[in-house]
C-alpha cells in the first residue's frame, strides 16, 4: 500500500482515507470465557474491505486503541478526537473512517464534531462506524459497515458542513442527534427526523462556542441523572457534592419531575451548577410544558435549560464542552435552544 505521505494532494490518482481503529463489536471475537471482546487488529479489519474498493480508494488502517467502548472514558474520547483533527489538518487524507463501539458512538462521534468545529479547521469526511455482531459470529455486519463507511470518506466533501457522519446498517446519517435505539438489530441507530432541525441545532451549538468548537484539552464532570416516579433530591444533590459543574437529567414525557426535582434543581442552579433537561422517550423533542409543580415549565423557572434534539449522552458531551469553554447560562440556554 502506498503511504498515504508519499503522494501530493493534487498528484493523488485515488482517494485516501485513513481507517482509524479503537476497538468496540466490530474488532471482537467471543473469548474462552464466553464474552466477547476487542482482539482483531486494525489490519485484519483493512482486509474485510472488497477488493473493487480496495482499487479505487487507497486505504491505511492505524490501531489507535483497542477497548470495548462502555470501557472509554472522556479522556479516551478526547484522544480520538486529537488523533482526528490532527489527520484532517494537513492534506495527507481526503476522508477518516473511526471503527468505534455502538455503545458510546454517539458520545465520540459529537465530543469529534465539535474539535474539528474548531477555528474553522479544514473539512474532510469523518465517518465512524462499527457493528452488532462480532467478528467471528454468523452475519457479521462490520465488513458491510465498514465498507460503506470508507465509500463514504472516500467521496467529495462539499457536505462536510453536516459535521461527522455516522455510517451503520446501509444508511449514512449526521452524527449530531443521532442515538442507538437497538441492542440487537443490525440497524441500530436513528438520526434525528428532521434533518434540518438537527442542522440547525449543530449551527446554534457552535455559534456558542466561542471559536466555534472544542479545544482539545479537559472537560469538567457532568453528570446524567435519571428521573423516575417517586423520585428525589438525592443523587442530584450528591452530583453536586461530588464536584459536578453540569447535570443533565433524563425526564419522564416531553422534559418533566416533580417538586422535589424541582427543588433540587432550583437549588444546583442557585450553587451555579448547569442543569440541562432532555427526555427518556425515544421521539420526539424535550420542552416546558407542563406545570403542577414538578412539570417542565417548573424545572425552567427554577434554572434548567432544555435540550430538544440531543438526548443524554450527546446532551452531556455537549454541556461538559461549553462549561469547558468558559460560558455562561446565556450562552448554554442558546446553544441548546436558541
């Protein structure tokens, strides 16, 4: 294979995507202890690729790490993130592929949107991918994955301004509010409906930033509490008490709690902790709209801040990322709402 190095942008006779490597279903085998685990290298994963799309596409895979992806934490996201925004600086590759667990795709995928958001860095396709099934079991699907996914980094990137792609189950779709729906199903994840409406929530979100994106460093702690009937101040209390800067919770219906929530929020807010509502239904956006006491109108008079279009974890990545960046309430209410 050449090094993709070896070759000037303008002399390049096919594209070049780099395949970066981190573990996850798609690289696992189950072991002699029943589970499976993280153990093809990056490699093997180059040589599932169909040879009519080895011809057109000059492709070089890099192992970056190799865990399953319930096991990364920020720091391990963040270094994904770098080793991406590095790649896509200089005019080495035309796209990057991330081989990623379904697990917290959707985390990384975000927290790597936003870096390369950053100063208005260079755009190249980035498009993670991954798998249901391990490598060795019947109907693997990360072959197909995989190689849709570098047909994908492989073509123009007139639409790079979508931000990170994720390619999964024959479907290509924009990262930013999409989410795993499915523990089993080959096609695994849903995009946000209203693809405009996903647009225009990444548009607002950068706006925010200041410099338009995430500079690679550290992110403060934010936390994810569920709500639940009968719930209380607890855990949100002990978030606070456990130095969390941000708390996203996870509402009952369309973003609502009750009093005690309520009260709890009123009181993380007033200690200048960053409260964002989302929903733990499936579809449909998070809003204030109901009062009693304890509904989503409630949470917004007592400080919390709703985030229609990204659930939980894209939610966090997103709160953790402007806290990180110095903002105020202001700007977190605009960057999820507008």
């Amino acid at each position: 294979m050449t090094p993709f190095r070896a070759r000037a942008r303008s002399g390049a006779a096919h594209p070049r995507v780099l395949v970066l490597t981190t573990g996850g279903t798609i690289a696992a085998v189950r072991g002699s202890d029943g589970g499976l685990a993280p153990a093809v290298d990056a490699a093997d994963l180059r040589s599932t690729l169909p040879s009519p799309l080895l011809e057109r596409v000059n492709v070089e895979a890099r192992a970056l790490m190799s865990v399953d992806s319930a096991a990364m934490d920020v720091t391990s996201a963040y270094a994904i993130a770098r080793h991406v925004a590095a790649a896509s600086a200089g005019d080495a590759v035309d796209g990057i592929v991330v081989t990623h667990g379904t697990d917290t795709m959707e985390e990384t995928a975000l927290l790597t949107d936003l870096v390369l958001a950053r100063g208005g860095r260079r755009r190249v396709r980035v498009v993670f991918t991954g798998a249901q099934r391990g490598a060795d079991q019947p109907g693997a699907d990360g072959p197909g994955n995989l190689a849709r996914a570098v047909d994908t980094a492989s073509g123009p990137a007139a639409d790079s301004e979508a931000g990170v792609l994720i390619a999964f189950a024959g479907r290509t779709m924009p990262a930013w509010g999409t989410r795993k729906l499915s523990t089993v199903d080959l096609d695994a994840f849903a995009a946000w409906p209203d693809r405009h409406e996903a647009e225009q929530s990444r548009r607002r979100a950068l706006a925010a930033v200041p410099g338009g994106g995430l500079a690679t460093g550290s992110l403060p702690r934010v936390d994810t509490v569920a709500l639940y009937p009968g719930s209380d101040a607890v855990v949100i209390d002990a978030c606070r008490a456990a130095g969390a800067r941000g708390i996203v919770l996870e509402a009952m219906g369309a973003g609502n709690a009750n009093a005690a929530a309520v009260r709890a929020v009123r009181a993380a807010a007033a200690a200048g902790v960053a409260v964002v509502v989302t929903t733990r239904v499936p579809h449909g956006p998070a809003f204030a709209d109901y009062g009693g006491g304890g509904g989503g109108t409630n949470l917004a008079r007592a400080g919390a801040v709703f985030s229609p279009v990204l659930r939980a974890g894209q939610a966090r990545i997103l709160l953790a990322a402007l806290l990180a960046a110095g903002v105020g309430h202001g700007e977190v209410t605009r960057a999820f709402t507008g």
